[in-house]
C-alpha cells in the first residue's frame, strides 16, 4: 500500500480546541470541520488513512503566541507529528526566534500572510528570511488568495516568484497548489521552478486536467501531499489524488518520497 506524509495538517491543544474550531467555523462561510481539532482525532484520521506523519502547522496571530506554540509544538513533536511552530512579523524579536526553533530541532515555521497581515515580498521580511536559509529551517506559507479574508494579494504566485529571485535557498513550501483560487497565475510563475507545492484546499476547486497538467509539469521533486485537516478530510483529499490519472512514479513523489526527503535533513 502507498505511503503517505500529509504536510499540511492543524490541532490545537487540548484546552482550546473547542474555542478555536468554533471561532474558525464561525469565521468563513463554506468552512466545515471534519475533526474536533484534537491531536488524538489527527492521530485516528491518520490511522484510518494510513497517514504515517502529519506536519502540523500553527499559526501565530500575535507575537506573543510565539511562546504557547513553541511550548505545546516540542510537547507534541514524536515520529508521526512533525510540528511547525510560528512567528509573527510584527515581533521584534522574531528572528532570535528562528534561531531558538532550529535549535530546538523543528524542521521549519508556518507563516501565513492574511491572519498575520503581511505581504510575503515585502522587504521587511528579508531578515526573516535570511534566518531561515542560515539555520536551514523550511519555511511553509500560507499561498494565494484565503477563503476567510478579503481578496487583496499578499502571497501571490507573482510576488512568490520574487522571494525565489531574491532568496534561492530558501526551502519554500507553497500551500493550496501554489496559490489559492490564484492558480492561472501559478502556471505563469511557479511551475517548473525549485519551489514546493502540496495539494490541499485545491483540487476540490481546480479541474480535474489544470491540476494533472501542473502536477505533471512541475519538478517532480518539489511536489507534496496535503490536506488541511481537519478543514477537509483526509480520506476524501487522498481520493482526490487518486482520481487524477498520474503515473505510479509521480505518486510516490508526491504522496511519500519528496515529504521524507524534506524531514530527513
Ligand atoms: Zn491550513
């Protein structure tokens, strides 16, 4: 049976869970949750699923959830959850940070432009960006437009292609196939060069020949399978790909092989 590495997954703590899935439900309209945002219900999904490992990504919204993250995301880290912990933009102290996460052992950060209201070239980030090549740490963004905020362009596949130009080694994962609801653009500026993509949030939306067409042009070692849970579920995400008529090799890049490679350095 296939592999899999899902790269892109999310849980809260125990404590809050209940809070922040009824908020983030509350908050975008055609937002289902298929989990309760536990880590025991990540774990059975990825059982049922047969999931190996799940990258969890946390998102902090405020620079001072750096601390809470950091904490909880080295308490959860085992052989089948590699968490990513956060750091804010706005928070002076931000590239210390990603020097106490490498540290710590994390294999990268989770960014996401719209709940932490940056523009993904804007200079102000290359600090930020130089700690993470120097440290080696993976950087996942949140890419194209999201279904929760207003559409004004922050992680544009345009304004990615610029981040490459400037920082070629940086390790940069893309979300939702390099850009949500932003994939023509995609096409234009992001398939075929060294960047990563993974799949959640996108092939409900994309036809079925656009997204075998960009899988199938891109470098087939910078693919990776995603879903996004629990804002979808698992089982239907790994449907998704099967769906997609792509050769046995393409799979195992992107449902296995590639994700390893990228948590083995
Ligand atoms: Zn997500």
């Amino acid at each position: 049976m296939q592999q899999i590495i899902d790269f892109h997954t999310h849980a809260f703590p125990e404590a809050l869970a209940e809070r922040a899935m009824r908020q983030l439900v509350s908050e975008a309209e055609g937002v289902v949750a298929w989990l309760d945002g536990r880590l025991s219900s990540l774990l059975a999904s990825m059982d049922d699923n047969n999931i190996e490992t799940s990258v969890l990504c946390s998102i902090a919204t405020r620079p001072e959830q750096f601390e809470p993250i950091f904490k909880w995301s080295r308490e959860i880290a085992s052989e089948r959850i590699v968490p990513l912990p956060s750091v804010h933009p706005d928070d002076p102290r931000a590239v210390e940070r990603i020097g106490r996460i490498a540290e710590a052992g994390f294999k990268g950060v989770k960014m996401h432009p719209y709940y932490q209201d940056f523009c993904v070239d804007d200079p102000a980030l290359d600090p930020l960006y130089t700690a993470m090549c120097d440290h080696n740490l993976m950087l996942t963004l949140h890419t194209g437009f999201d279904i929760a905020f207003e559409r004004v362009e922050k992680a544009s596949p345009r304004q990615i292609s610029t981040v490459l130009d400037r920082f070629a080694q940086l390790r940069l994962i893309t979300t939702h196939m390099g850009g949500w609801q932003q994939w023509d653009q995609v096409e234009r500026y992001l398939i075929g060069r060294p960047v990563y993509m993974e799949t959640s949030w996108s092939l409900e939306y994309l036809d079925a020949e656009q997204a075998r067409r960009m899988l199938q042009n891109h470098p087939r070692q910078f693919i990776l399978f995603g879903t996004d849970s629990p804002w979808t579920d698992q089982a239907a995400s790994i449907r998704a790909v099967e769906k997609l008529n792509l050769s046995e090799s393409l799979l195992e890049h992107l449902f296995y092989t590639n994700a390893r490679a990228l948590l083995k350095d």
